[in-house]
C-alpha cells in the first residue's frame, strides 16, 4: 500500500533537521517519527497504483459495454416504432 522506503527517507529527513546537541534524541525521534506517520498514512483511504490502473481498465471496457447496449436499444426502439 505504503512505500516504506518513503516513510523512512522522511522520517530521516526530519531527523537531520535536528540540531547537534540534540542528536542523542535522533534514533528515538526517527522511530517515533516512523511510527506517527505509518499511522496517519495507513488512515487514509487510498489504493495502490495498480489497483488504480485495474479499476481503470474496468471502467474503460464498462463504457465501451454501455456504448454498445445504448446503440442496440436504439436500434430496437427505432424497430418498434416503425412497426
């Protein structure tokens, strides 16, 4: 679902950007940091890239599907109105 390699570049992102003299907290912050956004990140109703891609795939062969049925019920309508 989640990139974990993302989660980790930007947990470590977050921890760079702590100065020196705080940097005995960073291994702790990171995992806090790590933990907090898998969290938020996996509450989010999303999909992933290929579940979008299938489902497009769907709806573009639905829409051919309807396409079709509404031209042959054109067709049927056209036929019983000229009988």
């Amino acid at each position: 679902m989640l990139n974990a390699k993302k989660i980790e570049e930007i947990a470590k992102q977050v921890t760079e950007s702590i100065p020196p003299g705080l940097k005995s907290m960073a291994n702790e912050l990171e995992d806090k940091a790590k933990t907090v956004l898998q969290s938020k990140l996996s509450q989010l109703d999303v999909v992933t890239r290929e579940e979008f891609d299938v489902q497009t795939q769907v709806l573009i062969k639905t829409r051919v599907k309807i396409a079709e049925l509404e031209a042959k019920l054109a067709a049927l309508e056209e036929k019983i109105a000229a009988s």
